[in-house]
C-alpha cells in the first residue's frame, strides 16, 4: 500500500578548503587574456568562495564516485544508519568519471554494503531531482524500506587551463568556467519518520521537460548534427582541438528558463499543490546571485512572490555545484535548524540542458510529538484559480510563454479590469506562442532549416490576409460610437498603416525570386479564409472594442516574434534587407502599435462585460492565426 516518505538524513561533502576567486584562478590557471572576463563572470555571480578536488598544482585528488559515496555516508551517520539498511541508490550528475557504467554503479562500487536497485539519472542540475522523485515512489510503493539520493560534481577537471587552449574561448564557456565548483549532497528516504526527532516529509515532486520545445542551451560534445559531435572526428583529439569537449550554455536564453519556470510555478498554485503565503523555506538551485533578481522580479510581477527574507541559498559559501545543489543546501538548512515542525518548504531547480524544472514540496514533522501536519490536497483540474488578487476578477493562472507577454505586466495604479486582462492576456499569449512554435514552417525557422522557398511560401500565404486587414479595421472604426472616439481615431490611423502592408509583403516576394503575379493572384489558405471571416464579422458588430484582444495577437506576433524571423531567416539563407523587410519592419513598428495598445486598455473603455471580450477574441484569433501558418504547409 502506497504510504509517506520522508528525508530522515542529510550529508554533503565539499572537497577541500573553501578557494576565494584567486586561489581559484591559480587551480584552475588563467591567463591575462582571459582577466577581465573572469571579473565580469565573478562580478556577476557573486560566488566568494567555492571548492574543488583539486590540489594546489591543479591536479585532481578525488573522483566524483568518491564525493558521492563521502556524501551518501555522511546522510547515512546523520540518521545512524548502516549502509546494509539502504535498498536503493539513486544518483544524478552531469557528467560520471567514466563513459560507462552508470554513475550509480560506480557509486555502489566504492560505497559497498549489499546488493540494492540502482538508478543513475542523467542530465544537468534537475538530474538530482529526477532521482530523488524515483526514489520516493519506490519507497512510497513499499519496494524498500530506505533508499539514499546522492547529486554530485567534480567540474573542475574540465575547467583547468589546459583544456582551454587552441580555439579561442567563447564567453558561454568561460561563464560557466568560473561558475561551476565540486561537491556532492546525499538524504535518506524511509517511509517512515526519524524516531523520536524531526524529518521532511516529502509531499509531492513534479519533473517536466520542455525539450520538445526548447533547442539545447547548455551542452558539451558538439552539436546535435550528424558529423558535429564529438564521437564523429577521426580521433578525440581532432575534437578537443576544435573545443567540442567544453561546457557551453546559452546565457543570452537563460531568460526563457525563467518564464518556463514561472509558468510552472503558477500551475503549481493553480492546481492547489501549495499556496505561496503558506511556504516558510525557498530552496531554490540558480548558478548566479545575478539571475536571483529577474526571479524576483517574475514572482513579483505575476503577484506571487514569497517574501524574500524566506528564500535560503548557500551559492555564496558552496559555489554552484549542479546536481549536488539542491542537496548541499538542504543538508546546510538542515543542519544550521531552519526547519520546525509543521514548516512548508518548496524545493525549485531549474535546469538549462534543454529546459528542465523540478518542484518538491516538503513539510516538516516531528514523531516525538505524535502529531503530523495534513499533506496538501490536490486540487482537481479546472478548480478556483487560488492565485493572490486584490479584487474580484481571478486570472486563470495558465502558463506564461518562453517569450514574456508583450503587454508585460499590470502596472501598480491599473484597475480591476485592466489588471484582470493583462493578466489573461499574458495567459492566451503563452497559449498561442506555443502553438505557433510548434507549426512545422516556424520550427523550420527557429531551428536554421528553412528553405528559400519556405520563405516564398510563407509570404505568399501572409500576403492573401494582410491586404483585407486595412480593410476590416477601417469597417471597425465606422461602428464605434461617439463615446469610444478615442478607440475610433486609433482604427483610422491604424488602417492607412496597414494598408501598405501588403505591399511591403510583395516586394520582399519578388526581391526574394518570386513573381508578382503569383502572389497576387494567390488565394487564401483555409486558415486566412477563418481569421478574415471573424475579423469582418466582428469588426461589424457596435462598438467592437474585443478587437483589442485581436491586435494583441496580431501586433504582438509582429513585435514579439517577428524581428527574430527575420534575424533568422537573414542568416540561415544569406538575405539581403530588401528581402525581409516586412518582418523587419514589424518587428520594430509594432513596438509602437503596443505602446498604443497599452494606452488604449487603460483609456477605461474596459468594463467586466467588455474585458471577457477582449480575452475571448484574442483566444479566437490566436487559434486561427495559428491554423494559418500551418496550413502554408499543406
């Protein structure tokens, strides 16, 4: 019978001395060329001190099977257990010493103790993570009566000078060259609590990736391309001479992490897996103090911060150790007695592979009292959102996009309406990126396939719904009333702008090696003949002020995603600016067209009734926006 687990031991094992960023540069060797963006990196992310298994010669002392295992026993001395108790093993790491076996089994090897189920997980910081969340449901199923979780690095014999010679560095491998540290963290799960003292139940995890979605962003290897990785070249040496066995990450997308982190943090609340004024620990892994605000800033912004003074990090004193991060923390929380009886924890690991998130929720409880609190209650699917509101009007608390909603968010002096659609706005726009990402044409883009005459194609099917869209914007301006003028002069001047946007369409078509002719006697795809259908027949209706959800769409895609297909585009096929200047032109054009939207919103035109409108149009429109760029493939 499925039961409870709880974490009844913590151990870490950092290997050697505590290293300020000079004694670090001199295990590691640094040249001057390198100087001052070592300053910057450490500047940045705020480590002062961190360890590494390596001597002052910069030689390595320790295998990662060795951190692990000190780690392992040192949880196992916490709880006063012999490892001959333990029934399973559950490791994570970015990177074993050896190819193959499995990290856990080497682990084993050099722990000892019985014969026990084995589990290594692979991946980067969330690796730890996802073999904590296997370990309990073997615990919670009954298959063992106690399992031990070990996340372990050594980094640094990577990082050393010597493997940064030859090919010139580039800054997403020396970001994490003075970033990354050694260290291992271990907790023992038992189903049930530590007898007579305190344990962390463990209530809930929640593991997902995005890869489906996301392109790599931190890697080591090469490329995912036939020929490009490292096993490819005619010796290992042709591929570290090309720089192909360094850690990279993709700082400039770390962001996107971060939105995909929130969105799950807020189905997280919407499900009822925790309530943010209910949490009384943060534990959650980032490589820099820097990315710290721009979490802060997200939670702030969508009305779910937790009050800072409840988040604990060790990044400063530990360094970034990965896998072992998560566990290095908590084993210092632990220890230093943070936790009380009854306290929430929430544990959050981001992981920049490609994309991954882990959640844990634990709850503090004590067996000598005899008493224990409820586990949370999951809420079922499409309940009350439990989001913190100042009014009324609930946002349905639905995902936020890789790319932030170009609406942003609610300004502290907005009303209940306007605050109430921006925020469902930013829930659509989540919606609808997602959609798009996934037509095969926008895949194409994003990931550097596309063709030329993808190009065309796209083009010629744009072109058939742009040159209506002076045409249904004006017939809106005609039915707004005297009392929404503002909204009615905003239409008129917003309908002389697009009429010329199918002309810029048709220029970049034949500047592209299309003819006129074709283009213009193009004819819509099934999804243009929807989008252009609705858009007439609302735009035909009294006072159509939903049409703003429909220019957030419209406009949004242009200010959001359109600059980069062109950026992209431009590279992958060698255009010239006379051939994407429509993209171009939309990408920075409709920066404007935001600021007025933005502006329009808070004119006070929205009332409960309208605001619903707004929403509901801008959900239409995506899904059929969406239906016509896949259908320009069909």
């Amino acid at each position: 019978m499925a039961g409870n687990v709880y974490l009844t031991g913590f151990g870490a094992y950092l290997p050697g001395e505590p290293l300020d960023s000079e004694q670090m540069a001199r295990r590691l060797g640094a040249g001057e060329r390198g100087a001052a963006l070592r300053a910057r990196v450490l500047a940045a992310n705020g480590i002062r001190t961190r360890h590494y298994a390596l001597d002052e010669r910069g030689e390595v002392t320790m295998l990662n099977e060795e951190l692990a295992a000190e780690a392992v026993r040192d949880a196992l001395k916490d709880r006063d257990l012999p490892v001959e108790s333990v029934g399973m093993l559950a490791a994570g790491t970015t990177q074993g010493d050896l190819l193959v076996p499995g990290f856990a089994s080497m682990v084993h090897g050099r722990l000892g103790g019985p014969a026990m189920e084995l589990l290594s997980a692979g991946g980067v910081c969330a690796s730890s993570m996802t073999a904590l969340a296997a370990a309990a449901r073997a615990v919670r199923l009954g298959e063992h009566d106690a399992a031990v979780v070990v996340g372990s690095e050594l980094v640094s014999r990577s990082l050393r000078q010597s493997r940064y010679e030859g090919a010139r560095s580039t800054f997403d491998a020396e970001f994490l060259r003075w970033t990354l540290s050694d260290g291992a963290g271990a907790v023992v799960l038992e189903g049930a609590p530590r007898p007579g003292g305190l344990s962390l139940r463990l209530d809930w995890t929640h593991v997902v990736s995005y890869a489906n979605e996301r392109q790599v962003c931190m890697s080591a290897g090469g490329e995912p391309v036939v020929g490009q990785t490292w096993q490819d070249g005619a010796d290992l040496g042709e591929a570290v001479d090309r720089g192909l066995i360094r850690l990279r990450q993709d700082v400039k997308n770390l962001p996107a992490l971060f939105q995909l982190g929130l969105r799950e943090f807020m189905a997280l609340v919407r499900a009822g897996r925790f309530r943010t004024d209910e949490i009384e620990h943060v534990l959650c892994h980032y490589s820099a103090e820097h990315f710290r605000g721009e979490i802060f800033d997200l939670l702030r912004g969508a009305d779910l911060m937790i009050d800072e003074q409840r988040w604990f990090t060790n990044l400063h004193s530990r360094g970034n150790t990965g896998a072992a991060s998560i566990f290095v923390m908590l084993e210092e929380a632990w220890r230093t007695g943070r936790f009380k009886p009854g306290d929430r924890t929430l544990l959050i690991v981001p992981e920049s592979g490609r994309y991954s998130l882990a959640f844990a929720h634990l709850t503090c409880v004590d067996s000598g009292t005899g008493a224990e609190p409820a586990p949370p209650v999951r809420r079922v699917p499409h309940a009350e959102p439990v989001l913190p509101a100042r009014t009324g009007f609930e946002p349905t608390a639905a995902p936020v996009a890789a790319t932030p909603s170009p609406l942003g968010q609610p300004l502290p002096e907005d009303g209940d309406e306007v605050r109430w659609t921006v925020l469902e706005l930013a829930r659509v726009w989540g919606d609808f990126e997602r959609q798009v990402r996934a037509v095969p044409l926008v895949r194409r883009i994003d990931t550097g396939t596309a063709t030329l005459a993808d190009y065309r194609r796209l083009l010629l099917h744009l072109r058939q719904q742009v040159v209506e869209g002076g045409r249904w914007i004006s017939r809106a301006a005609s039915n707004f009333s005297v009392e929404l003028f503002a909204l009615r002069s905003a239409a008129i001047k917003h309908a002389a702008e697009e009429h010329r946007d199918y002309q810029l369409l048709e220029r970049d078509f034949v500047a592209a090696g299309g003819e006129l002719a074709e283009i213009q006697g193009g004819r819509k795809n099934i999804g243009s003949e929807a989008l252009s259908a609705y858009m007439f027949h609302q735009a035909s209706q009294p006072d159509p002020v939903d049409l703003l959800g429909a220019m957030f769409i419209i406009e949004g895609l242009g200010t959001a995603l359109a600059l980069g297909w062109a950026d992209s585009l431009r590279e992958q096929l060698a255009l010239r600016e006379d051939q994407v200047r429509f993209l171009a032109y939309h990408g920075e054009a409709d920066d404007g067209h935001f600021a007025e939207l933005a502006h329009l919103l808070r004119e006070g035109v929205l009332d409960a009734a309208r605001a619903a409108r707004v929403v509901r149009t801008a959900e239409v429109v995506a899904r059929l926006y969406a239906l016509q760029l896949a259908e320009v493939d069909a």
